[in-house]
C-alpha cells in the first residue's frame, strides 16, 4: 500500500524535473523595499505581501512612466508597463506558488534541497546599502517559505532540509544603462530597466 499523499519514485523523478523547468524564478521588487530607508539586513515582511503592495502600485508606474510622453509613445509605456507586470512581476510569483507546491512533494520523499537566493538592488542608493536592501529582499522570501500554508515548511528549515544559500548582490551586476538619478525617477525608479533590476 502506498499512501496516496506521498508520491512514488516516479513521480518524485517528474517533480524535479518539474521544479527545474520553472528555475530559475525571478521575483520583482518595488524601489526600496521592504522597509526602505533602513540599513537592516532582514525583515519581517513576507514577499507575498511586498508583491501585493507592489502590484498596488501599477497604476502609478503607468502614469510615471508615460509621463511627459505624447501620442504612440505614452500609449506605448502605458502598455510596455501593464506587460511587465503581467509578464514578470504576476508570473514570478505564480511561478513561486508551483514551485513551493512541488517542493513540498520532493521534501516528504526525505531529500534535502539548498536553495541559492540572490538579491538585486538597481543603482540609484550606494553600493553598501543596495547590499542591506538585497539581504532584505532574500529575507523577505524566506519569511514567505517559513508562512507558506501556515508553515508548511518551517519543519525542513528548522532541520536543515531545506538549506538556503543567501548571495546579496546589491547593485554590483546592475546594467551600466540603469538610471541612478534621484531626480530623474521616471527612469530610476519607475521605467522597465529600472524594474529588471530589482
């Protein structure tokens, strides 16, 4: 007899092969989150919960990001704006949700999975504090592993099952293109490249 929610050795094969094809998952951030102006290296914030107050934002990149453009080219940004966030932003973290949903089957099998996290900052703060903001953006990942389905998980990080490797990158891989302009924040803050990188 096997228990029908434990998966077979098959099915453990085909989840991982599940999980591979998703990876890897890029998660979106809005400028300076979470908990911006702080020098801290973690948070209590959840990425679920940074990725709903940035998809409350979407208008307001919208408009920014057209903003002073006329004709095609602000309908253009509208639109480049409105794909972004369906295309990366939303996909991300659907791509999330099916990776914790297969990773749970690949842990009762009894494997032990490291997870490399690394963390983006675009360039518009100092080199230093990008790093404190990158290690806040993986921490804020690790927050959503520990409350996933109400800490579904928490029992293999606490017995090392699940191992994550944090690797803060700050700004140091930033396209050279990426405005850094606190006064221009169309481009530094709201436009696409901006965005990628973070």
């Amino acid at each position: 007899d096997t228990n029908p929610e434990q998966p077979s050795e098959t099915d453990t094969i085909t989840t991982m092969e599940k999980i591979e094809v998703l990876l890897p998952i890029t998660l979106y951030f809005h400028n300076d989150e979470p908990d911006p102006r702080t020098t801290q290296t973690t948070t209590q914030q959840n990425y679920q919960a940074t990725l709903a107050n940035y998809l409350a934002l979407k208008e307001t990149y919208r408009t920014e990001y057209a903003k002073g453009l006329k004709g095609e080219s602000y309908i253009q940004a509208q639109n480049d704006i409105e794909q972004f966030f369906a295309d990366s932003v939303e996909q991300g973290f659907r791509k999330l949700e099916e990776f914790s949903s297969l990773l749970i089957y690949h842990l009762t099998e009894g494997y032990t999975v490291t997870i490399d996290v690394c963390g983006f900052a675009s360039p518009l703060h100092k080199s230093d504090y990008n790093l404190y903001l990158s290690s806040r953006r993986i921490d804020s990942f690790v927050n959503y592993l520990k409350e996933y389905k109400n800490g579904l998980f928490l029992p293999y990080l606490e017995k090392g099952k699940i191992i994550i490797q944090r690797i803060p990158e700050g700004s140091s891989l930033a396209h050279k293109g990426v405005s850094n302009n606190l006064n221009d924040k169309r481009n530094s803050v709201y436009s696409i490249a901006a965005s990628r990188e973070r």
